[in-house]
C-alpha cells in the first residue's frame, strides 16, 4: 500500500502536468527579473531570482523531470531520436550552466599603451578586507562576493564575514546598503549653523563639502572645520562668514565681473581670453597662518600650481547622498559593522557592481583594517602587454568605426612571447582565458603630456561551461532538423493529417478578386514654375521676406544625388537628408503650400535661400496634446515657437518646459513631456535648415578624419575678417588715447588675429570646393529673380567633380547614388503594407461570405480561377517587398536587418514567405498572413521606429548580424502566422452554429494543423537564433548568457511555445480551442521581446536611450482589453455550441 502511494506521488511530481507548470513558473519567473533589474538594477534581480535558492531547485527539479520523461516516454528509442536529442540537449545546456555559475569568473583588464598589467578587476562586487598588524608585520586577507539593493535590504542583503587574526574573531557585518547614490546637499531650516561648500577643482569638477570633511586640492588637504598635524588648508565659519587660515602660500585675484570695475572692457575681454596676463597689481596674498575672510566666487592658488573656487556657500544645509534616479551610474555605498570581540565600528565604503573600489583605512585596538567594496584585483597567471591601441572613425565623425588592440602575452612559466590582434568579434584564448575587445580609453587634451590612450579588454574563465553549453546547442539543433524530416514524428503525422482532409475537400480553395489599380500611389500634382511664390503680376522681382522661390523639378532631380555628409558620417545623397528633414519637422516628404505641392529638395532648399519668407509659414507639425495645451494649431511657424533673447538669437519659447522635461528621467516623463521634447527637436532641425548647416558637401583635402563641411564656414571666416578689419580701424582711430594695458591688449588681440586669418587663408586657398559650392548657391538665388537653369546645373557638375576629386575613394557611385533616392522616391515599405492590407482584407471577407453560402460549381470555378490571379499579384507585392529590403541592404552596405525598423520590415516579409509556403494547406492561410504583414509594416510608419540608414555600431560588424539576427527575426514570422490562424479561428469558433459546423470545423482543424506546424518551424528557429545569439555575445562581450533583458525575453518566448506545444500531453488542456487560444496570445511574448525590451526596459540591445520602464502607451491596454473580451466571446460561443450538439 505504502508503495503504490509512494509511486502514485512519483508519478505526480514528474509529470508533463508538472513539468509544464515547472515551465511556466520558470519563464515568470525570469520575465519579472526583468522589470526587476529595469527598475532596482541586476544585483536585486539576482538576489530575488537569478541566483536565488528557490530558482535553483526549480532548475534542478526541470532537469530531473526532463530524466523522468526520457524513461517514461521511452525517448531512447530509435524512432523518437529526435525528441531525445531535444532533452539530452537540455540536460547538458543545465550541465553548463551550472559549471558556469560555479567555477567561472569575468571581469576587465585597463592597459594603457606601453603598459604591461598581469590582473583583472572582477565583474562582480566583492568586498575585501585587510587586517594587518603594523608591529610584527602580520596581515591576512579576505573576499568574498555580495550581491546587494535597496529593495532587498531587509531580508535579502544580510551577510556577516568572519576570519581569524592572532587569536582574534573578526566579523564584518551587513548594516546598510544605498545605491547609486550622488554626492550632494539638503537645505533645511532645522539644520542651523550648519554649513555645505560648494568647491571647484580643476577640471572645473565640484565637489560639496561639510563640517569635519576634507578635500584634496593637487597634494594639498584642504579640510573645513578639521585640523591637521601637518600642512594643510583650514576653513571655519565664524557668523555666516567663511574663513580661511594655511601655512602654504595662497593667492587669489578679484572676481572676473569686478574687473570691469577697474580696467576696460577690452583688456578684460582679452584677460578672459588668455590674451594677457592678470597684471600683477591685481594679485592678492593671503597671510600664513592668520585666519582671513574668504571671498564666494575667487578663485586661489596654492603655491602658484592648484586652484580651487569656493563656488556657491549653502546654509542651514548638510551633505546627503541623494539617488541619481539613474541605473547606470554614479556610485554604491555599502556601511558595514567591524567587531573584533572588543570594540565595533561602522564603516561606510564607496564602490559598487562595476566601480573600481575606494579603499578606506581605519584603526582599532592595535590592528589596521583596510576595507573594499566593489570590482576588486584578481590575478591572473601571465601578463599583457597592449603594444598600441588602433581606433577609427567614421568620416566627419566621433562616432567609432571599429577600434582594436595589439598585445604580446608574456608567459614567464613557459618562457614565451606571443603577439596578437584582438578587435571586435575577435578573441584572444589563452590557458582558459579569453580576451574580447570591449572599450578604450582616449587622451585627456587638460594633459596632453600624458600618454592616456589604452585598451579595456573583457576577459572570461569558463572553458568547461561554455564548450559543454555549446555541445548542448549542437545536439538541440541537430534534434530539431530531424523532428522535421524524420520519418515519424509529430511534423509528418500533422501534414498526413492535412492531406487526409484535402483529399475528403479536393475543391476547398479561397476567391478573391482584387481591382490592384487601386493600389496605384497618389500622385501629387506638381505643376511647378521656377517662380510658385510671388506675385505673378509681377514676376521676377523678389521682395524680401514676401515671396520665395523655388528650384525647377527637373533641376531638383540632378541636384538629388549630389553626394553629402550625414551627421553619423555616411555619405548620402542630398535627397535622403531633405527627406529626413521634412520628415521630422513637416511630417511629410512633400511640402503643401498655397494649393501646390513641392518635393523635399525644393522645400528644403528654398528654406534655405529664403529664410526670411519661410520663418513666417507653417511648416512645422504639433502635435496634438501640445495643441490643446499651448494653444497651438496643427501646423506653426518658426517664428511662432521661438522667440528672440537679449543676443537677439531665436530661442525656443518654452525653453524652461523643455529643460524641465529633459531632466525629468524618461520613465517619469508624461506625454506632454515627451512631445515638448519632440517640439524643441523640430525646432532645432529648422534652425539647422534655415542656416545651411545641412549642407554638408565641401570635403577637406587631406582631412585625417574625411571631414566635410558645410558653406557656414566661409561665412565665418567672412565674419571674422571683418572683425579683423574693424579692430585695426579702431586702433589706428584711437591710439593716442588709449592707455599702456588697453594698448597690449589690442595689439596682441590684432597679432592673434592675424595668424588666425593667415591660417583661414591658407584653408581655403587648399579647399576650393567651397568657392565651388557657393558659386552654386548663389545661382540658385539670383538677385533679379531670374534663374538661369543652365548656369546651376554647370556650377553643379562642376562641384560634383570637385567633391571626387577630393574625396572619391569614400564617395558612392552615381548608380548607388542614384539607387538610394529612388529608394527614398520609392517608398517601398509604406506601398507594400497597403497592398498587403487591402489584399488579405479582401480574401478575409470573401472567406467569411463563403462559409454562409450554398456552394456551386460555377462558383468554384470563378473562386479557383480568381485566386490564382490574386496570388500572382500577391507574389508581384512579395518581390516588390523583397526588391526594397535588397536595395536598403545594396545602399546601407551591411544586412537590412540591423535596427528595430528594418527588423520589423523584415519579419513582415519572411511571416509573407511562411504564409506562401502553406498557402497550398489551406487558402486563407495567405490572407491572414498578408494582414499580419501589413499591420507590421504599417507599426513602422506610426514614427515609433526610425527609418533613417545609419553606421553600423562596431559590435555588429560581424557575419553574425546575418545568421543570429536573420534566424531569430524569422523565427518571429513563423510565429506571426501561427498567431493569425489562431485569431482566425477564434473567429470562426464565434461564427460557428450547427448549421456551418461541417464547413467551419473543418477549417478549424485544417488551420489548427498548419498553426502548430508553422509554429513548430518558429520555436526552432527562434531556439537556434537565441543559441547563436548566445555564441555571438560570448564572442563579443565574452559571456554566452548573462540574462540581459533580450535573451532572458528571448528564452521566455522559447519556454511559452515549448509550453504551448507541450499541451496536448495534458488532457484538460489539450483541445482545439486552448491550442488556438494560446497560439494568439502566445504572440504577446514575441511582442515584448521586440518592442517591449527595445522600449520598456533597459539592456544591451535596447534601442531606447532612457532609464527604462517608459510609459505603455493607453491604445496598448485597450487593445488587450478588445483582444480578452473578444477570446471570452469565442470560449462562450465554443462551449455553447459544444453543449447544444451534446444535446
């Protein structure tokens, strides 16, 4: 009896119910670390999931399920190879995880160029004690690993160290931990005679000081209300006035604003400048050793080398640690209690998860402790020397290319040199350990004699758990290739099925018949003049700020390719930036005005040329919140959201909305926030149109960097010697009566500038292209009102040579030119999802009409014959979808899959290719696939993703952009169908009554087929791409798997499908319907891993530049809520008509 109970209780715990139930509790579980981590940071995620001992266990149970399942369903056997390879492959992934977690450590390796380093500092926090006994000599060292947050302070950071030292039982105990806090102030009437100083350094960094602080000033301690023993800086406040007493020698100089009190306005100006010197009338000296007021605002020098500012002087205030509100930065501190048996003391230390620790001594009963906390040294058993650190640019950029760094690894056990190249996505192995190429760090310009240059080199240890998770991946694909093509096997056993009802429906085909000249693009009537905006009457005379003009559309289209440098570096033609930039501020890539319509060149280019007339029209989009709330209408002018400061420079007028907005953390910021924001943006790109600074076009000859720039230059070099000339007018004017000081000043301003202009002269003699290009410019705006279309397009031609001429070898040729702007004119994507809409609409209905009506054979023959018709139009739409994504990948030069837009776009054309290779399974499965294609595409145009071609990061300059992010997207388009046959039958299960059941049960079935076989395709791909995914981050970052947001979300997707094809082994759950139910919502977790972690939350691959946790928009949440009410319609109407057939 004891024995049947005990195995009727074995045969419930390792059950598919209990193994699917393990799974769900899993993916929740590592689904909330997520939002976890978004929002108290990894360590919290870590302690509450991740490395908790609930999760642990859970794992282990999975694992000894998945043992018990192999036996029970005899997987061992020759026909279920395939599923035995998919558990044993899950078995060995746990393995090496496992071995992972245990034995491996990572961290970063700083080598500066020249420099030898032999230790690595721990990615993980640690914190290290040191005890020493200074008299015999005697010391002993400790570190241990400590996860630690604010949000598990009360039950999930406690820990207490101990060791033994002579005889002695040290404990270091856990009291408090604050993260990411900044060193700051509060001011509060209750804190009275209390003061903070607010004291800049050099490099203008300020630091806040209290009561009993002290600060380091160059070698020199400068202490407030704190003594010394040896030399050093006294501060004290005495009655609201700050004093200050030293043994060094300290001199200081009126504040610049009283300058003018005492000299002219030039010599201050070139004071300011560095022109001249402070005379020495004007340097103070503060007596040694005497107590003297210190002034807010002086600056002082110590011994004529460091400086400092007392800046601001707060009080009734006292320091504080204030949180940052920012994940990613700023620092941790951890106070922990030290108790020797004797004595114990509370010790707060500086550090955290990635921060180079802040050593702090102390001293108790005869011993000295020095205590760390965070990224602490770990040796390693060879050195590395970085030789020299290699970094390029994209052209005219900062922006970094690719960066790399060649070393020699010094083995002093085996006596050997080795020289290596590491860069990105290419590592160093050596004895276990491998180096990746991750950062560097530059030369400071405030120390140029300072070699600062150097290499930052992720290195990891975990050869055994890496190779044995590897060989875990290899048996899982191999499982899933042969789940497919094995002979017997669930794959093969649906498509039987499938067939056995084909044959029983041989006729059971879709029609549709679409008019495709209604999908033909609206063409905008342009029927230009070289004159659209004056008065006809009077046609050549320009009156200025009253009328504009713009470029003739056969002028415009030579003017489309010329070669220009986008501010990211690449070299576009001009068209692709006057799209973008009509984009942003218009909203649209034609410009309306006065009942005519103008291209993007033409509109951009007349701002340009006539700033002064389009600063008064309405070009610039608002959007609505900011319509209603600054009483704004849809479209406003320059001049109606900028106003003039006292520079008389153009100013956003709500400037203080904008900066208040900016500075509130993107997860807090509302909607009117975020379009303030958008506002100021538009209002920025305007500014840039109306000042030319677009015109990127002059290529610098012999430029180290490919610089080009724009005619803006000239202008100030224009500027500047007019300047130049005013000045030495002034002087010849005046110099009789112009004291010795403003004499100097201005003869050494002149001799400055007159070397600057010599240089300025010299540039333009070696660049002619900027008299090329203004030639040009001015053609297109002739002064009579004339244009002489002639005269530009030769002035044009001859800046297009000179552009090669300079810069050829990094300029695209006239046919890839040419191929980008009809891209642009194109608008390949936009064209394509309408088509695709209003395609699969059409068969829906006519899908849904044919259920309800008596079939004829005539019928079914206009039915068979229309299809045909419609599907090789569709097949037209595909290859016209696939034409624009080869084009985007012809002209962007890396694959059309490498941001969140061309993801989407290419996710919408392989859920295309899926749905055509099971359109023949049953014919509405093409016309679900073409609505879910389009409202992909369509997501795109909603300006939630940005369609601009930018650089490649350096991270993604590898063939593994190709193969991970090409499998996981398509993964997302199998999945994609499976979700709209499950919508679709839900539909019909609403739709279903005993007279349509044949009809429509049949369908439900056919479709519930092809869903589970499209979505078996899915989960393998999206599998095999999250492995390989895992195998490009350990190239790259040095760790296959370090739960970041997008693979922990990745893994999720992959665990709610194994769970969802895992059903039909659970008899309450295995119906049509739950399988159909799932298979919709199932898509939501596919959803978030794309836009909810690019968006929502924080992580490597997020394309968001926030602090995560951003607001979900409101339609998302109504949505779902229409999506559950409608599920609940179909669960009611399926039982209602399962009861009435019962009956």
């Amino acid at each position: 009896m004891a024995e049947k109970f005990i195995d009727n209780i074995i045969s419930k715990v390792f059950s598919m119910k209990t193994m699917t139930s393990g799974l769900v509790i899993f993916l929740l579980g590592i689904g909330a670390a997520t939002f976890i981590e978004s929002k108290y940071g990894i360590q919290a995620a870590k302690i509450l999931i991740y490395n908790a001992t609930w999760f642990t266990i859970l794992l282990v149970f999975l694992s000894l399920n998945m043992i018990s399942n192999i036996f029970v369903y005899r997987m061992y056997k020759r026909e279920k190879m395939a599923i035995f390879s998919f558990h044993i492959a899950f078995l060995l992934i746990m393995l090496g995880a496992g071995v992972t977690r245990q034995f491996s450590f990572e961290g970063v390796m700083v080598i500066k160029e020249g420099e030898t380093s032999d230790f690595i500092y721990t990615a993980d926090p640690h914190l290290l004690v040191k005890v020493q006994n200074k008299k015999t000599g005697k010391s002993k060292v400790i570190g241990k690993k400590h996860y630690l947050s604010e949000v598990t302070h009360g039950f999930g950071n406690y820990f207490s160290d101990e060791l033994e030292f002579e005889n002695k039982d040290i404990s270091i105990e856990y009291v408090n931990f604050q993260s990411k806090r900044v060193d700051s102030f509060q001011i509060n009437k209750k804190f009275k005679n209390s003061v903070v100083l607010d004291i800049v350094t050099e490099g203008r960094k300020s630091h806040y000081i209290g009561e009993n602080d002290q600060l380091l000033v160059g070698n020199v301690l400068l202490g407030f209300e704190k003594k010394y023993k040896n030399n050093g800086i006294l501060l004290k406040n005495q009655e609201e006035k700050i004093f200050v007493k030293s043994n060094y020698t300290i001199t200081y100089n009126p504040p610049m604003y009283s300058l003018k009190n005492i000299l002219s306005e030039n010599t201050v100006d070139s004071i300011m400048k560095g022109f001249i010197p402070m005379p020495d009338s004007l340097i103070f000296e503060i007596p040694i050793n005497k107590w003297t007021e210190l002034n807010e605002g002086t600056r002082y020098e110590i011994n004529n080398s460091s400086q400092f500012v007392v800046k601001n002087i707060f009080f009734n205030a006292k320091k504080a640690l204030i949180s940052s509100g920012n994940e990613n930065r700023d620092t941790d501190y951890l106070t922990v209690k030290l108790n020797d048996g004797k004595t114990s003391k509370n010790v707060t230390l500086q550090g955290g998860m990635g921060k180079t620790s802040t050593p702090k001594t102390i001293s108790m009963n005869g011993l000295e402790y020095q205590l760390e906390y965070g990224s602490i040294r770990r040796p390693i058993p060879f050195k590395v020397t970085c030789r020299d650190f290699q970094l390029e640019n994209y052209p005219g950029t900062e922006s970094p290319s690719s960066f790399a760094s060649e070393v020699t690894i010094i083995d002093t056990v085996e006596k050997k040199k080795i020289n290596k190249r590491i860069f990105m996505n290419h590592v160093l192995d050596f004895k276990g350990y491998r180096f990746f190429q991750s950062s560097y760090t530059l030369d400071d310009l405030k120390t140029p004699l300072i070699n600062e240059e150097g290499t930052i080199l992720s290195v990891n240890h975990d050869f055994w758990g890496t190779n044995i998770t590897y060989l875990g991946y290899l048996l899982m694909a191999i499982g899933m290739i042969l789940s497919i093509i094995a002979p017997v096997g669930r794959f093969r056993d649906l498509n039987k099925k499938l067939r056995k009802i084909k044959q029983k429906n041989p006729l059971k085909s879709l029609l549709l018949f679409v008019v495709l000249s209604s999908l033909g693009t609206t063409i905008y009537a342009q029927d230009h003049h070289e004159n659209d905006g004056h008065n006809h009457k009077n046609d050549n005379k320009i009156v200025r700020g009253e009328t504009f003009h713009v470029i003739s559309e056969e002028h415009a289209d030579e003017l489309a390719t010329l070669p220009v440098q986008s501010f990211d570096g690449r070299i576009v033609p001009i068209h692709t930036v006057c799209d973008q930039l009509l984009r942003k501020t218009y909203r649209k890539n034609v410009l309306e005005h006065k009942s005519k319509t103008y291209n993007a060149v033409q509109s951009i280019f007349s701002m340009y040329l006539y700033t002064e007339y389009w600063e008064k029209q309405n070009t610039i989009y608002i959007p609505s919140v900011l319509q209603k709330r600054l009483k704004l209408d849809k479209y406003e002018s320059y001049r109606s959201i900028s106003q003039i400061d006292k520079e008389g420079n153009p100013i956003f007028k709500w400037e203080d909305q904008y900066k208040k907005a900016f500075q509130t953390p993107e997860s807090n910021r509302n909607e009117f926030d975020k379009k303030i924001i958008k506002l100021h943006e538009k209002f920025q790109v305007t500014t840039m149109i109306f000042r030319g600074v677009f015109l990127r076009v002059n290529p610098i000859k012999n430029d180290a960097n490919n610089r080009w720039i724009d005619n803006s230059e000239l202008q100030n070099i224009h500027f500047k010697l007019m300047d130049f000339n005013s000045l030495k007018i002034y002087l010849d004017k005046n110099l009789d009566s112009l004291n010795e000081d403003d004499k100097i000043a201005l003869n050494n301003q002149i001799l400055i500038d007159s070397l600057k202009l010599n240089e300025y002269s010299e540039f333009l003699t070696r660049n002619p292209i900027l008299y090329n290009t203004n030639q040009y410019l001015l053609s297109l705006k002739p002064s009579d009102g004339i244009n002489n279309s002639n005269e530009s397009s030769r002035l044009l031609a001859e800046l297009k040579k000179e552009q090669r001429k300079v810069a050829g070898n990094i300029i695209p040729s006239e046919k890839m030119l040419d191929l980008e702007v009809q891209y642009n004119r194109w608008e390949v994507f936009k064209k394509t999802y309408q088509a695709y809409g209003l395609i699969g609409f059409l068969m829906l209905i006519i899908f849904f009409i044919q259920i309800f009506v008596t079939e004829k054979n005539i019928l079914l023959k206009v039915f068979d014959y229309t299809r045909k018709v419609l599907f090789v139009f569709l097949i037209g739409v595909f290859a016209f979808h696939a034409s624009g994504l080869v084009i985007r990948w012809l002209v962007s030069g890396h694959v059309p899959w490498s941001n969140g837009y061309e993801a989407v776009v290419f996710i919408a054309w392989v859920t295309m290719l899926a749905g055509f290779l099971f359109s023949r399974k049953n014919a509405v499965v093409i016309a679900g696939t073409a609505v879910l294609a389009s409202l992909m595409i369509f997501v795109t145009e909603l300006n939630l993703l940005d369609p601009e071609i930018t650089p490649l990061q350096p991270v993604l300059k590898s063939y593994w952009l190709m193969i991970h992010v090409a499998v996981i997207t398509g993964s997302y388009g199998f999945l994609g169908l499976a979700c709209i046959l499950g919508f679709l039958n839900l539909t019909l299960y609403i739709c279903r009554t005993q007279k349509t059941a044949n009809s429509i049960t049949t369908n439900i079935t056919e479709l519930t087929y092809i869903s589970e076989m499209t979505m078996t395709i899915g989960v393998f791909m999206l599998t095999i791409g999250t492995f390989l995914g895992g195998i490009w981050a350990n190239e790259s970052w040095g760790r296959y798997w370090g739960w970041d947001p997008k693979e922990t979300w990745a893994l999720v997707s992959v665990l709610v499908y194994a769970t969802i094809l895992h059903l039909r082994f659970i008899p309450a759950l295995k119906s049509k319907f739950v399988f159909n139910l799932v298979a919709f919502w199932g898509y939501s977790a596919i959803l978030f891993t794309f836009f909810g972690v690019n968006f929502v939350l924080v992580g490597l691959h997020s394309y968001a530049q926030g602090d995560g946790l951003g607001d979900i928009p409101n339609w998302i949440w109504i949505t779902a809520i229409l999506f559950l009410g409608y599920s609940i319609l179909a669960y009611f109407r399926n039982r209602s008509y399962l009861n009435s057939k019962s009956i």
